[in-house]
C-alpha cells in the first residue's frame, strides 16, 4: 500500500485505506454482504452500498476509541495506584464530599429550617407535652397492672387447692423404660433409671 496515497480524514469511508484498490476492496465486501439482503423500500443500490460502507468506519472507530479509552484507563488506575489512591479511599472520599454537597444543598437547608420551625411551633409543643403525658400515664396504669398479677399469683399460690396440687407433684417420680421393655417399679430396684427431672 502506498503511504502517499492513504487518506488519514476519520470520517472518510476510505480510512487508512489507500487508492483504487481500496475501493476495489469495499465494493467486493459490499458485494458479498449484500448477497442475502433485501434492499429497504426507496433505498438505491448505491446509497445502502453507501450506508455499509459507512456502517464499517463508525464500527472501525468505536473500536479504536475503546483501544484508546481502555488504554487511558489502565494508565489513571497505575497513577492512582503510585499516588496510594486505592478504591476504597476513593469512594471514602467520594462519600464524604456527595455529603458535604448534600448539607450544603438549597433542598437539604430549605429542610432543615422547615424541621427547626415545627419544633419551635406551639403545636409541636402542645403534641410532644401530650404524647409524655401520655406515656407517664401508660407506664403508671402497667405497673398497677403487674403488681395486680404479681399479688393475684402470690394468693392463688397460698390457696389450699395450689399447695394439695404442688405436694402431689413433689411426690411424683418419673420412671422410665428399661432396654428389656420392663417397667421399674422402685428407684431401689437394680439398675434405676436416673431421676433428672427438673422438680
């Protein structure tokens, strides 16, 4: 190919390209892609050659941007790496300015004012005294409320009917099984299963 000859304009459709034999070329591709296809209504032979060949450079150049941009980016990551930037610092830092920037917004202060106004408001006040009123009286009428339950337990527990059922569950003794499928009859009986109950 000869240098002299080859068109550097990036919009050309015969980038980096060099003379006949490059047009040579495209319309041969342009042929051998355009076997199957069916041309769109009101579109020239010509013009879709046109399109295709267009088509190839804009592809031909995104490739060459995304070469360019992956090489820019390994190059600002060795930067950042010698810098001692590593991510996490990075997003520290991005955190903590997208948070000065949101207390410094006009949305944030305009917020902020409305809030420090309701507490200053005498209905906010009026709210706040009547919901502690509130909550001193809940928290009064529940511990009126245990002591109730805690007293009402303490005197069923004293009543004759709880200790005749307490005396026969403290005599109760739990027996179990043996491996034979005997049941032991006495905690004095040879080989006695171990009472581990908890009363």
């Amino acid at each position: 190919m000869d240098t002299a000859n080859q068109d550097i304009n990036l919009n050309s459709p015969n980038k980096g390209l060099g003379g006949s034999e490059a047009l040579a070329d495209m319309s041969a591709e342009g042929a051998v892609g355009n076997a199957g296809h069916v041309l769109p209504p009101g579109l020239s032979e010509e013009e879709a050659e046109e399109l295709r060949t267009e088509l190839v450079k804009v592809e031909e150049e995104i490739n060459t941007l995304r070469q360019v941009l992956l090489a820019k980016e390994k190059h600002a990551t060795e930067l950042k790496r010698k810098l001692g930037l590593s991510p996490l610092n990075e997003l520290k830092q991005n955190i903590t300015k997208g948070w000065q920037d949101v207390q410094t917004s006009n949305a944030y202060l305009s917020a902020s004012a409305t809030l420090d106004d309701i507490a200053r408001s005498e209905a906010y006040k009026k709210t706040q005294e009547t919901l502690s009123q509130a909550g001193q009286k809940t928290t009064a009428a529940l511990s009126t409320v245990g002591t109730a339950i805690s007293r009402r337990l303490g005197d069923m527990r004293n009543s004759q009917t709880f200790k005749s059922f307490e005396d026969r569950v403290g005599n109760l003794k739990v027996v179990g099984a043996r491996g034979n499928g005997d049941v032991a009859n006495s905690p004095t009986e040879a080989n006695p299963v171990q009472d581990n109950a908890p009363f």
